[in-house]
C-alpha cells in the first residue's frame, strides 16, 4: 500500500487536540504541536473501510473482546518480540495514560521512586506526582 506522505492535511478546526488548543495549552498558535501522538496523513483504506462497515450497521452499543482481539495481541508479541504472552496476562484499558496510572497505583507505594524517561509524553510525569 502507498502512502502520500506529502499531501497537506488541514487539521484545523476538526476538533482536533493537537492543532485547535495550542493556544490555550502553550499560550501561542505559533508552535510546531510535537507534544502529542498525533499523526498528519490519512489512515490506510482497510481501516477507513472497516470503520464504515462498523458504523453502517447502526447500533453503538457496549462491545466485548473476541478471542480474535486477544490472538492478535498474542500473535503479535510473538512475533515481534518473541514474546509468549497467555491471554489471562492481558488487561483491557481506554488508554495509555489510565493504564499506567492503575499500574503505579497496584504496585508502588507513596514515596516510592518511578522512572520516567525523558522526552516522553507529558502525561506521564503527572502520575507520579
């Protein structure tokens, strides 16, 4: 699959994080927002596509995690990590920031040191606190 990675996407007033609360976070618009993940090209078609088939069925309900989420995770340790993860060692979360977040919380205690090494997402220092 070929990219475009030279096509300018105009993410302005799309709701997105990164571009539209620059000023509000730095208190300039005239910074280069290298402070999130954020990507400026289009995802690949596969994933556009199954994200439409999802949504022309219509009902946005709760979902729950087939064994094929977990064997895509399980493949996918192996296979780049060699890595042989059991499908019990794997906990769902909405996100990085919350996942760490209960991580530091089982097993730190107060007072506890806690790594974090920089440049990283900014995030991260504020679990720590």
């Amino acid at each position: 699959m070929k990219y475009n990675f030279d096509e300018v996407i105009d993410r302005t007033d799309y709701h997105s994080r990164k571009w539209d609360e620059l000023e509000t976070t730095f208190g300039a618009k005239d910074v280069l927002p290298m402070w999130i993940a954020d990507m400026e090209f289009r995802s690949p078609k596969p994933v556009i596509e199954a994200i439409k088939k999802a949504a022309e069925h219509g009902i946005y309900g709760y979902t729950s995690r087939p064994d094929s989420y977990y064997k895509a995770i399980i493949d996918w340790m192996e296979r780049r990590h060699n890595w042989k993860v059991k499908k019990d060692w794997i906990a769902y979360s909405l996100g990085v920031v919350s996942a760490l977040s209960l991580i530091i919380r089982a097993f730190c205690q107060p007072g506890d040191k806690v790594v974090v090494q920089p440049p990283v997402y900014y995030p991260f220092f504020r679990l720590i606190e």
